[in-house]
C-alpha cells in the first residue's frame, strides 16, 4: 500500500501495539496516540480513494495534501520503530518485576530516539504536523472526483476507428488463425453449436482492432451482428441496451431506456430467436459482467452463431470460453518484420522503405516497442512530425527517453494513458508491488521468489487468514499481475513461471508514477541525479554506462531516511558506507562482486548496525566473511547467502535470529549446535544446513513453519535418520525436500525409514535424494494414499539400486509429475517399457539404468515431454533379439522440443554393434518431424559421473 498510503497502512497496527499494557506508556502519551491512531485511520481511507484515482485527474492541492500525509507517515513509522526496537532489546530482571523494570529501561532508553523529546514529544510534534497538513487542504476546499464516473473518453476509443491504412498487411496471419478458430469446420452439430472466442492479450496490442477487423470480414455471414465496447465500470442496462440497438441496426422497435437488467435480457432473448448473429464484446474487465452477458445469450438456437470477447485479463477470458468448444485466441505481439512495416508506413506513407539514415534508430526503437502496435503507432507519431519527418537528432533524444520514465517529453502521454487504465483497475496493493519493479533496469528477468520475499521484507504484503505464509499470498499478489497482463511470465524447462519480465512501455509508466510519487529513486549513469535535500526512500542503484567506473554516493544528507536500497552489478562502485543509513529496511546486492574489492567487503561490515534489516540479499556476491554482528539484526526475515564459494563458515549468532523466514546457504556450511534450531521459530525456507547429531536432526521438528528443506547428513547413522524422519513427520506443510548425505559409504536405511514411517504431505511438490535408494520406499507411499502424492510435480533420484517394470508404471500413474530424473546403479530387469498410458504430463524424462537394460517406448509414449534422455546397453539389446535396436522412436514423442540424449553403454559389445545401434537410433530420430537436438555420446562401461554436463545441469537445479 506504500505507493497509496505511504506507511500508514503498517503504522496502525504498530500504534495499536504501543497501546498493550506491557509498554505501560503514560495516560497523556496513551490518549495522544489513541488520537493519533483515529487521525491516521481516517487519512488512511481518504488516501485509499485518492489512490483510485488517476494522477492527471486529481487537483493539484490534493497531489500535494496525499505526498505530505506520505512523507510524514514515513517520518511517524521511523521513531515507532526505533521505539519498539531498543525496547525489544530490554531483557527484565525478573517476571515480578516485569512491567517496572521495562518501564525504568523503557524511559533510559527513550533518550536514544532521534526525536531529543523522547516518543511523547515526537507524538505532539506528529499530531501538530499533521493538523497543519489537514489544515492546508481544509482551506483549500479540495474535492476528489469519484472514478467510477467518466471523466474522459477512453483512448483505447481510437484504436476501434483506426484508419484502416495503417494496419494493411499486418494482421493477415492472425486474421486467418481467428478464422481458424471461428470456422464452420466438423459436424452438422458443432458447426451449427454457439461458438465463443475469446482474444487476451496486454493493453495495446491491437485486441480491438484486429476484432473489427474479423466483424467487418465476416459480418455479411449473418442476420444481425452488434459490436459494443465495454470498458471499466460499465453500467450493465447501457451495456445490454447497447447490444440490442446495434443488433437491431439503431431501430429498436421500443423504448429500451424503461427497461432493468432482466427485461433487457427476456428482450435479447426474443429478439435472437430464430436468427444467427455474430456479437463483439470489447474490452470486458470483470468476470461479474461476463456472467450477465452470458446470460443473456443462453437462448442456444444452434444456427451458428459467433460471440467473441476482447480483454486483458486471463481469467477474465477463461470465463468466457468455459466450454470444450469454445476458444481462448491469445493475442502476441507483432513480428519483427510487421513491426518494421507498421512503423515505415505511419513515418514514411509515400517512400518505400525507410531512408539508410533512420535504419539503426528504427530498429533500436522497434525494440524497446517490443512488437506492441499502440507503442508502435503511438512513437512513429510523434516522429512523423506532421508534413516532415523529424530530424535524426531527435529521433535519438527518443530513442533515449524510451523507459527511463524521467522525460518531460509529453509525446508519450497518450501510451502512458491508455497503459495507465490498467494500472488504475489494481487494487491498491498491487499497485505497490507493480510501482516496486522499477527498481529493476529494462529487459531485466526478474526472478519470481526474490521479488516476492522482497515485497515481504518491504512490509507490501499482508497476511490474508491467520497463520497463512506470507510468501505465499506473495505469490497470489504475483499471478494476479501476471493475469492481469502487467507482467510478462518467463518460464523455466518445465513449463512453470519461475521469472517474469516488465515490458518498456510499462516500466516507462511505472517509473514515471513512482518518479511523481518519490517512491523509488533510480540512479542509472544517464544524467539522473538527487537532490542533497531529497527524501530518498527506497533507491536503485544502476549504471548504463559499465565503461563508467562511478565514485561511492556520499553527498545525499537524506540517506539516513532511505529504507531500501538495490544495486546491480555494473553499479557496484557506487556502494555507499552502511554507516549512512539508519532506518534501513532491505539491501540487494546480489550478483555484485564485492570479492577483489576490500573496500567494499569493509562497507559490508557495518551491517550489524542496521536493526531495522529485513532482507539482506547477498547472493553471488564472493564475500569472504559473515560478521558475527549479524545476530543483531533481530528483525531480518530474509538472508541469501547462495553461490559465495568463499564464504568458509557462518557466525553462529546467525541461529540469533528468531525472526528468519528464508535461510539460503552454499555448500552446506551452516553446522548447527545442539540447541540453536529451536531459535528459527519462523523459519520457512531453509538451505543448506549440514546435521551430524541426532539432537539436531531432531530440533528440526520444531520448525512447525517449514515448507521448504535442503539437508545434507555429514555422517549417516541409523539413530540418526531415525531422528530426521521423526522430525519430519511433524513437517506438515513441507512442499520441498532435498536430501543428501557426506558419506560414499552405501546404506539405504534413510530412504527405507521414509517408505515405512514418513507420509509425505499433500503439498509435496518437489523431491530429491541424492543418496542411495530403493524404489520400495515410494511404491510405499503411493500404495499407501497416492493423494499425498497428487501435487508432486519433480522426483530426482540418484543411485537408486533397480527400477523394475512396476516401478515405471506406478511412477507413471502420478499425474502432475513434470519431471523425472533417475539414475539406477545395479539394474537386473533387463528391458523396460514407457507405456502411452503413463507420465501423461511429463516435460523432462531422464531414465539411466546404465548398461544392463535397453528402454522402449510404445507408441503414444510421453505426449508431452520435450526433452527425453535414456540409456542403451548395446549388449542387452543385441542378446534379447532386438538386433535393429527399434527403440519405438520413430513416429513417438511427439512434442519434442529441446533435445534426445541417448546414452549408448558398449560395454561387452563390438564396436561394429555399437555404431549399428547408434545409426539405428539417430536414423529413428532424424526423421522426427520437430528435429530436436540429438546426443548419442558412447560410454564404453558404467562409470561413475559419466555424464558430467548433465550433472551440473541437475546439481544447478537441486542445489547439491
């Protein structure tokens, strides 16, 4: 809510604190914060409002009146915080004298707030301030208009009477796929059948016009045909009046105005009986709106109608396409080549091509336009200059100001308008974490688990139901942006979003929101710079020019009120002393090489001053040494401490940290002792953490909170597996566990007690051993309840003794498995077969029963995998009759994508037999028609680690 309300929204609860009995404050400082509390809570609803409106539309006096109550929110939650944290250090002599001796502490160290008042002069001084703010808008009479009335035409209005010749030539591809989807094609009853389509896609692309564009095509087809836009808050009788009017070619036959929803509807229904008509619903935002418009063409007459949508929203189309034949059409951007074409035509209508001058700029442009034709359309605008192109110079001044969200250049308006009407339908908190990302240079691929454990740390998220993860109503505020197309999802190998990218053009919103706002500050070398008397709160250190080695920030006085601070590598020159900072909330440096730098490792030092810390991302950052002083920072929730090769061991102080949600630590050095784990009441995510006792093993049990665990034993013993799975039985919300062991010696008691006591928790999605196994274990479990295994969507097993053919099948039975990786080191079972009815949702198959085993695939075997490694024991194959090592290859795995990696094991037979089996299988894979990548490295026996790029590939993945 920050962006909306400034800290107030964290502030209530905490001025709600300071009103418990155990601070015992003074009755005349009580009631001035019960007064405050009541201010606060009113100005925290009047900004919520203010907040729904869009900037351009607010007056100037209400601009000013919202940032004051901001800023002065900021400068309320620093000393109640410094409050709070000098008092949660006070330990008291003893629970009889409790309340005195926290109060004889309490007034010592009041003296220590910045306020030399102490926090009952700070509260006056606050009420005073804000009397005065109030005071200023109260004079001025200010009243804020209500969004939900029109205020101005939509710009997306434009693109619905677009002049047809900008768009010629562009959409003939997608024209024909909608076609496609539109068609008459099938059997009397699904041609005849109402069909709806629903195209999706972010703000801009061109959803409305390609919509006409079909309508004006196909429109001849049919009795009647309407096409009403909707937009946001739309008044359901006009949207329905609307409908009835255009369908009836403006001649109603009634008046329409007398009518409510359910008359207008029985209206719909009458007037479609009998007929076949086409109906374009633009723009629809809500899945409530859609609901009453599906209603009211419910009347199925199965003469082969058409309805389609338009929105920007998924779940929004979802609804609309409920049934099996009905289409979701997802909108993509434009091509490279259609893009160039778009833009030459509104800069250069009367040339054929673009002058040799422009071809670079252009291209560059094209770029950041990302393939959108409203940024397109909207930047070749202001480019064709009237009568006469621009001049180049100004073409790069553009060029420049593209996403860097500070250009006073008004050419993008319109863009950031229209972009802005799906900014402005977000609630208000994620709004916050939308605003949050311009933290993050152009192009960047934002990592999903950081930026949301960031959000949490940045106090934007807030718990829904009692006891719910933060992280994960994290993870909500993340997929409804990506719903709501103002994110782009990257996904990783398996098809799951792990990133996400911001496109330019709504950086180049956001930034600007957030530049007016003063809520992030960006440095980035381009000339962009801070005032010395700036209230710098939250600041992104960046740097365009890395040929530019930039001297460390020291001359902003306002640096002791910044709350967050993220630098990316190429700016790391720029890392200002800890020393500077006092109310300091978040530190990103992940990715920077503080290494070969002293100087900064000795910046990084100062960090155990900084208690009000929750989020220390040090990632990648090859630091030598973790102070002790860490164990000061009694409020951190987050620490990254992955990929710091040397980094030789962890201050104990570290299990200080009661408040810990997330503990990521490389190579397994974080050696806990007897009696510390029991600290990490909070902790959620915690790896790399080493057991050698079972008093450690069992301490885990403790951590009730625990969803994901990366283990590794250092010396594998009965009693003490036998304590880790104890444990693990009262892990009940785990969704990630990684286990390991030091030990080469092989045992398969640990994966034995899993099978016989351990039931793994419903929300299981990922297991990995990377310890000798048998496969019993997990015939266990699925025998047992296969449910508990319902969500498991990645199973890596290494050194597992055999995969038998039962194993394959009931593996295969799991239904959200996306991932199977399995190493098998004493194979018996001579031949295994990958059944069509099994693995229905597998994306990456690995399989490597080494040279003692052949594997074939039945036809319609792994519909779905995209990258398939296997092995062949040339000699089995050849000594089991199957002499043309048919593998059941050809005309098999259809969705291949990525790569086939055919580990050919020749132990035992002759090298004429091993290149026969190795033409015989890249003949059967040449011919697939998606022409995957194909490896058939030759393993002349097994050998331990034999195929080392895989398994860096894997240990990158699982964190061994």
């Amino acid at each position: 809510m920050d962006i909306v309300t400034g800290a107030i929204a964290k502030l209530i609860p905490k001025l709600a604190d300071l009103l418990v009995g155990e601070y015992k404050l003074h009755k005349n400082v009580k009631k001035n914060i019960e007064d405050l509390l009541k201010e606060l809570e009113s100005m925290n609803v009047a900004l919520i409002k203010i907040g729904e409106v869009p900037r351009d539309q607010l007056d100037k006096q209400d601009k000013l009146w919202a940032d004051d109550v901001r800023e002065l929110s900021y400068v309320i939650e620093d000393v109640v915080d410094k409050f709070l944290v000098r008092v949660d250090h006070i330990q008291p002599d003893d629970a009889t004298n409790k309340f005195k001796g926290l109060m004889k502490r309490t007034t010592k160290l009041l003296k220590k707030v910045k306020d030399k008042y102490g926090i009952a002069h700070a509260i006056k001084d606050i009420q005073e301030q804000l009397q005065k703010v109030a005071a200023r808008r109260d004079r001025n009479k200010v009243v804020v208009p209500n969004p939900t009335e029109p205020i101005t035409i939509d710009p997306c209005l434009r693109a619905l009477y677009a002049e047809a010749t900008e768009l010629v030539g562009i959409y003939g591809k997608r024209d024909e796929e909608l076609m496609r989807l539109l068609s008459m094609e099938g059997d009397d009853a699904s041609k005849n059948r109402l069909k709806k389509v629903s195209i999706v896609g972010f703000g801009g692309l061109g959803k409305t016009t390609l919509a006409r564009a079909v309508y004006d095509k196909i429109k001849g087809d049919f009795d009647c045909r309407a096409f009403v836009p909707v937009g946001q808050n739309p008044d359901m009788k006009k949207v329905l009046r609307d409908i009835l009017i255009d369908l009836s070619d403006g001649n109603p036959q009634s008046d329409l105005s007398i009518l409510d929803v359910n008359h207008l509807i029985k209206k719909l229904h009458q007037f479609l009986e009998n007929k076949r008509y086409l109906v374009i619903i633009d723009d629809i935002w809500d899945e409530k709106l859609w609901e009453h418009i599906n209603f009211a063409f419910s009347n199925r007459n199965n003469l082969g109608s058409r309805l389609i949508t338009t929105t920007r929203i998924v779940s929004v189309s979802n609804s609309c396409c409920s049934s099996d034949h009905d289409s979701v059409y997802q909108m993509e951007p434009l091509s490279v080549d259609d893009s160039r074409r778009l833009f030459y035509k509104r800069i250069f209508p009367f040339e054929s091509g673009c002058p040799n001058e422009f071809e670079q700029v252009s291209t560059d442009i094209l770029k950041k336009c990302g393939g959108v034709p409203l940024a397109i359309i909207t930047i070749a605008s202001a480019l064709a200059g009237g009568q006469k192109v621009k001049p180049k110079c100004e073409w790069d001044v553009l060029l420049q100001s593209l996403g860097s969200g500070l250009t006073e250049d008004n050419s993008l308006e319109e863009m950031r308008r229209i972009l802005s009407f799906s900014y402005y339908n977000l609630p208000s908190h994620l709004k916050t974490c939308l605003l949050y990302l311009c933290i993050y240079p152009e192009d960047s691929e934002i990592y999903r688990n950081r930026l949301i454990w960031k959000w949490v740390a940045e106090g934007f998220v807030h718990h829904g139901d009692q006891g719910t993860s933060l992280f994960l109503v994290g993870l909500n505020y993340f997929n409804q942006l990506i719903n709501r197309s103002m994110i782009q999802p990257i996904y990783d190998e398996l098809g799951q979003v792990h990133a996400c990218r911001v496109h330019d053009m709504v950086l180049d919103l956001i930034r600007n929101l957030s530049h007016e706002a003063k809520f992030v500050n960006v440095l980035d070398g381009t000339g962009n710079s801070i005032s010395s008397q700036s209230n710098v709160r939250r600041l992104s250190l960046q740097n365009k020019k890395e040929d530019h080695q930039a001297k460390p920030l020291t001359n902003i006085m306002s640096m002791s009120r910044v709350r967050s601070i993220t630098i990316f590598p190429p700016a790391v020159s720029t890392m200002p002393s800890l020393s500077m900072f006092e109310v300091l909330r978040v530190i990103d440096l992940s990715n920077c090489d503080l290494g070969e730098n002293s100087s900064l490792q000795l910046n990084l030092k100062g960090v155990g001053h900084l208690i009000h810390l929750r989020y220390l991302g040090l990632a990648g950052t090859q630091i030598r040494e973790l102070s002790a002083e860490i164990g000061n920072l009694q409020f951190l929730e987050v620490l990254d401490l992955v990929r710091n090769d040397e980094l030789d061991e962890l201050p104990s102080t570290l299990f200080k940290l009661r408040r810990l949600i997330y503990l990521n630590v490389w190579f397994y050095k974080l050696v806990p002792t007897p009696g510390v784990l029991q600290n990490l009441t909070s902790i959620e995510v915690l790896r790399g953490i080493l057991v050698s006792l079972n008093i450690i093993a069992q301490e885990l049990g403790n951590l009730a909170k625990l969803r994901e665990l990366q283990i590794r034993f250092k010396d594998g013993t009965l009693d003490l597996y036998e304590g880790f799975v104890k444990s693990l039985c009262n892990l009940h919300h785990i969704e990630i566990l990684i286990i390991g062991n030091n030990s080469e010696e092989t045992s398969f008691e640990l994966m034995d007690l899993l099978g016989e006591r351990w039931v793994p928790p419903v929300h299981l999605r990922k297991f990995v051993s990377r310890m000798p196994s048998q496969l019993s274990a997990l015939r266990g479990w699925i025998k047992r309840d296969p449910s508990h295994l319902s969500n498991l969507s990645e199973l890596i097993l290494y050194s597992v003794k055999e995969v038998q053919q039962e194993d394959v099948e009931i593996i295969g039975g799991l239904l959200s498995l996306r991932l199977l990786w399995i190493t098998s080191t004493h194979q018996t079972q001579r031949l295994l077969v990958i059944r069509a009815d099994g693995f229905r949702c597998m994306v990456e198959f690995y399989l490597d029963c080494g040279s003692a085993a052949q594997i074939i695939f039945e036809p319609g075997a792994l519909p779905r995998a995209e990258d398939v490694r296997f092995s062949l024991g040339v000699r089995v194959a050849k000594e089991d009759g199957n002499c043309g090592f048919d593998l059941g290859l050809q005309g098999n795995l259809l969705s291949l994508q990525g790569r086939v990696r055919v580990y050919m094991y020749c132990g035992g037979a002759r090298v004429g037999e091993a290149k026969e089996a190795e033409a015989a299988v890249r003949h059967a894979l040449d011919a697939h028609p998606n022409h995957p990548r194909i490896y058939i490295p030759m393993i002349p026996d097994i050998a331990e680690d034999a195929h080392d790029d895989d398994l860096c590939e894997e240990r990158r993945r699982t964190g061994f």
